[in-house]
C-alpha cells in the first residue's frame, strides 16, 4: 500500500498528506538488507568510521559525557570547528557564529524554519538532493529549480537564469557545492555574484558544504564563508558524515550570523535537541586528528570516480563529465530522462 492510499486524518495539514515518498528512499528499500546488492544508492563511503574516533567517542561515554549539554553544542566541538574553519579557510570565526546540530540535515530544516512562511519560495541550483526541497515543502513554501547545463567542460550554472527565478516571496537561494548528485562545484566568481544579488534583494543564501573536503584538484572546495561579510544572511550546513565516514552518527554544525546565533540554539532544541554529547566530543577529535583519514578517502574516491568516468564513458549511449567533488557519477542516458531536479 503507498501513502496516497492510505486515509488520513483530515486534520493533516495538505503538504504533509500530499509529499510524495522519496524515490532513492524506494529504490533503497527494495533490496536494502539483501547482501547480494552492492548498494549506491545513499550518500554514503564504504569506509567504516576511523578507530580514533569510535575511541574518542568510548572515551567520552566513559567519562560521564552522555547527558543534555548547551543548546548550541559543548565548547571544545564548537572551538574544534573554529580553528578547523580557520585551518581550511583561513577566516576567523566567532563561536557566536556556529551552532552544533544533530546532522546536516537538521541544519537545513533549521534554516528553513528560520526563513520560510507558507506561501514564500526557495530557488535551488539543480539537480539537488530532495530532502533540502522536501524541507521547503513542509513548511508549506514553494521550491523552484533552476538547471544546471551539461556542456563538453562539466556543468554550468546560468546566474541570469537563477535571478531571474527569484521574485518578491523569494526567501533564499540554495546552493549545493560540491554537488549531491552531480559532481559539479560553484567557484569563487559565482559565488561573489550571488552573495552580491542576494544582499541586494534582501534574499538568503543557504549553502550546503557538507562535500567540501570530497574535492579532487584542490585541498578544499570554495566557502561562501570566503566572500561574504560576518552579517550577511549566509547560512552554511556542514555535516560529520561525509569527509569522516560518520553518517549514522548523526553531528553536524550551522554557520549563522552571529544576531541569528540564540535562534539557532532555538530551533535546535525543538528539532532533536542536537547531536549527543559523546558523538560531540568525537567529532571534535574527528576535526582536529582526521586529516590522514580525509586524505585516504579522498584517493580512494578519485580512484572510483576515475574508474566510473572510464567505464561509462566508453558506452556510446552515456555522457558524462567528469565530478569535480562528492562522490557520485550523474550520468545521461541518450533516450533517458533529462529533467535535473
């Protein structure tokens, strides 16, 4: 039996009643447990998470760190995302600026929450990973996609194209950057085009960087955290699943202006109170050991995707360029779907 034919409650609010089911989450299911299927369907390394890290988070436990701590995140894991954002970056942060959450995902619903009515709309660069959009949905806002193209040289993104997107319920623009599912990565230019558009229009810029370190030319991924200034509304998602092999850990952390800092803590406790403390003070070593296991999984994944871009590329009925960062191949098939959203 699907959702659509099971008789709700009338009081479900109509956005809820009405989403659909997730199709990569279908596909999941229909052989999720079955060991004869290599599984590619989630975001997520074949890497097991690094010992020094599951110590790190036995140690915490042991140490009596599995008990409610401050709204925003424990200190040491909020300092350990300073000095990391610092170690990449070179930009100083305010501790005030960066709020600890129970997952990339929350980060986002917690941007959502903080921008979005019922009637508003959110552009996002597509494709894009649906649960960002299911968001907007929930909150009864509208999400709108603006394509990327596939040229000879890799995906392009139109700026005239996604301004032209925006109108008087705009609330933000979201950016995926190294790209969930397409590989493609925003650089330096765009970013200080879109940062200035959006200051001007009085419009959000939602960034999600939680791939940043999945980059295969470069040691990090472009920040929009390079080109904005301390106060501009720039909401930057960051998540410990990917670069750490974390994802059932459930961390990740917000980058807000500071104004905004409270609010952030707010909306984290009534969404699932933020990560816990153990996993917290893991992540913290995570950021500040991890650098070796960064470095391994990266080789790793350019080796996979060297290897992909070869095989599917050979086929006369597939194009495909070659991912600038995350780990996944976006490939069309001639005759196939064209839609990117």
């Amino acid at each position: 039996m699907t959702i659509a034919e099971i008789d709700l409650p009338k009081a479900v609010r109509p956005s809820i009643a009405e989403m659909p089911e997730q199709r990569i989450g279908a596909v999941a299911m229909t052989a999720i447990n079955d060991p004869d299927v290599i599984p590619l369907w989630f975001g997520e390394s074949d890497m097991a998470t690094p010992q020094f890290i599951q110590d790190a988070a036995v140690t915490a436990m042991q140490a009596g760190h599995t008990r409610y701590v401050s709204r925003r995140g424990i200190t040491p894991f909020r300092e350990a995302i300073r000095d990391y954002t610092k170690f990449l970056w070179n930009i100083d942060l305010g501790l005030e600026r960066i709020s600890c959450t129970g997952s990339g995902m929350t980060s986002i619903m917690i941007a959502m929450q903080t921008l979005v009515d019922a009637g508003d709309n959110v552009v996002f660069v597509a494709p894009t990973w649906p649960n960002a959009y299911y968001a907007v949905d929930v909150l009864g806002g509208e999400s709108r996609f603006v394509p990327l193209s596939l040229t000879e040289t890799g995906f392009k993104l139109d700026l005239d194209q996604l301004f032209d997107a925006c109108d008087d319920r705009t609330k933000a623009l979201f950016v995926n950057s190294p790209s969930n599912p397409s590989g493609w990565m925003i650089e330096h230019d765009q970013m200080r085009d879109i940062m200035a558009f959006a200051r001007n229009r009085g419009i959000a810029v939602i960034s999600d960087e939680v791939y940043h370190r999945l980059v295969y030319d470069r040691r990090v991924a472009p920040s929009f955290l390079e080109v904005a200034e301390p106060e501009d509304a720039l909401f930057v998602i960051h998540s410990m699943s990917k670069g750490w092999a974390m994802t059932g850990w459930r961390a990740g952390w917000i980058i807000s202006p500071a104004s905004l800092g409270d609010k952030m803590g707010e909306l984290s406790v009534l969404n699932n109170t933020g990560a816990a403390s153990f996993v917290q003070h893991a992540s913290a070593v995570a950021l500040r050991e991890g650098e070796d296991f960064v470095a391994e999984m990266v080789d790793r994944c350019r080796r996979g995707r060297d290897l992909v871009f070869q095989r599917l590329t050979a086929l006369d009925s597939v194009r495909m360029t070659r991912p600038a960062g995350a780990f996944y191949a976006f490939p069309k098939i001639e005759g196939g779907c064209t839609q990117l959203m």
